[in-house]
C-alpha cells in the first residue's frame, strides 16, 4: 500500500506539473488578430519574416508555413527603411527545419530573459494554421552592419568594445545561469537596440541553442 500510495502522489505531481507548465505557454499566447502584418521582408520555403504592428510597437515576426508559398510580397501600408529591415532579417534568420524545430525554439525562448538577449513576446497561430513568433524589433539592426559597412565602418573603438561587453554578457548569462549554449555566435546574430540615447547589442536568433 505504501508503493501504491507513493505511486499515486508522483502521478498526481506530474499531472500538477503538465497543468502548470499548460498555464505558463498560454501566458505566451498572441492572436493573430492582434498583428498588423506591415510589410514582407522574406518568404522562403519554410518561413517569412514580417515587419509587423502589435498595438503602437514595431515587432518582427517569423511566420513558420507548413507547405512552401510562392505568393508575391504583398504591399506594404508603410514604409520600412533598410535599417529596419536588416534589423528584421537578423531578427529571423534561425533556421527552422521542422514543426519540431520551432517547438523547441519557442520553448528555449519562453524560459530564456535577460537584458542583453533579444526578446520574446510570444507565439500563436495563424488562421490557416502555421506558426508565428513574435520578437522584439531592433532598430539598429544587425551589428555586421556597425561594423563592415560604411558609414558605421567607423565606428570608435570604445563603442565597438560597449557592443563585445554587451554580448558578452548575454552569452554569460546563457553559459552559466542557463546552462545552454548559442552555437551560432556571429555578428549578424547580434541585435543593436536604443537605450536611454545610446546603443546597445543583444544576442539574438537562438534556433539552434541547446
């Protein structure tokens, strides 16, 4: 009776915990409806990224099909510049090789928040049934951009270092405080965002961290 009565209190635990962790992803919950999808960025086989509206803030989001759509880009209501726009495609450019594949992702991102890594807002469903993300939008794209390209080739040193301490710190706090690893650590993958008149980096695109 004393291993029926133990057996009978893990069951009830690990329904509790199946109860809670059901709790905890319908926190993360968006309706689509609540998306202005602006303008498309990119439309591969897998996925299209969007520059989209969430009530007054500019948000990226990655629309993950389940077939391969061919459809033209559709027009835009406003005006995206290239900045935004890289910022988006930096935003997005996980891979996603599956339904599994973003399942996973959402997971890391739904248990993974710092101040220096790019942020989730949540997930949900499409009317037709596929897969969105929604992650914070960074206006100053990706940090490839600071740094090869001109006129933020330039950039000062002491600025270039505010950025490596930035993303150091992300992948510290992923390192030790997540027990997880990025696996795909590149300038590309590291947001600049503004904050309080400056800019900062973020570690962005986690679709392959473990």
């Amino acid at each position: 009776r004393l291993l029926e009565k133990k057996l009978h209190q893990s069951s009830r635990l690990r329904r509790r915990k199946q109860r809670d962790i059901r709790m905890l992803q319908s926190a993360w919950t968006l309706s689509y409806d609540d998306l202005k999808l602006v303008q498309r960025l990119s439309n591969k086989s897998k996925s299209s990224v969007w520059f989209a509206r969430y009530g007054s803030f500019g948000v990226a989001v990655k629309v993950l099909k389940k077939e391969p759509d061919d459809d033209d880009v559709v027009s835009a209501d406003d005006d995206v510049s290239s900045t935004q726009s890289s910022a988006l495609l930096s935003t997005t450019s996980g891979t996603m090789s599956s339904a599994t594949d973003a399942t996973e992702e959402i997971n890391f991102l739904m248990r993974t928040r710092h101040e220096r890594l790019n942020a989730f807002y949540g997930c949900g469903k499409t009317p037709d049934g596929d897969t969105f993300i929604v992650l914070e939008f960074a206006v100053g794209g990706c940090m490839s951009r600071w740094l090869w390209n001109k006129p933020c080739g330039g950039l000062p040193w002491i600025v270039r270092a505010i950025f490596l301490r930035d993303a150091a710190n992300g992948l510290a706090f992923l390192h030790h405080s997540h027990a997880s690893i990025h696996r795909d650590v590149k300038s590309s993958n590291v947001l600049i965002v503004r904050e309080k008149k400056r800019w900062r980096a973020k570690i962005a695109d986690f679709g392959l961290s473990k």
